[in-house]
C-alpha cells in the first residue's frame, strides 16, 4: 500500500470521466493510460526520426527491387 496527497479536484474530474469506481480504479486507469501516452509518443518519435532519414528514390528502388524477387 502506498499513501499519496492527491489533488481532490483532478480526482473528482478523473472519477466522473472515468464514470465511478473507485478512487483505486481510477488511478490505476490514469496511471496506465499516462504510460502508454508516453510509450506511444517515444515510438511515433522513433518513427519520426527515422523518416528524416528515408528518401523517395531509395523507397521506389526498393519497392522494384522486392517486386522482382517475388517474381
């Protein structure tokens, strides 16, 4: 067990969008969600920087090249 001083009124806003449940649900479900936001926002960066990277011309190179040895 783990005591916290929560904000009671980002609380109270978190359990009507949460539409009731305990404040222990609605935690745990904010405290999930606020992870995969992040993780998600670390992968659609990694992809971003990789796409810095990518060229139009290598892509259709590519493309043909895979094409021709799946012939």
């Amino acid at each position: 067990m783990t005591t916290i001083d929560l904000d009671d009124d980002a609380l109270e806003k978190a359990m009507r969008v949460a539409g009731g449940g305990t404040k222990k649900d609605v935690v745990n479900a904010a405290l999930r969600e606020y992870a995969e936001r992040h993780e998600r926002a670390a992968l659609v960066a990694k992809h971003f920087h990789a796409a810095q990277q990518w060229d139009y011309e290598g892509w259709q190179r590519r493309r043909v090249e895979d094409k021709q040895g799946g012939v």
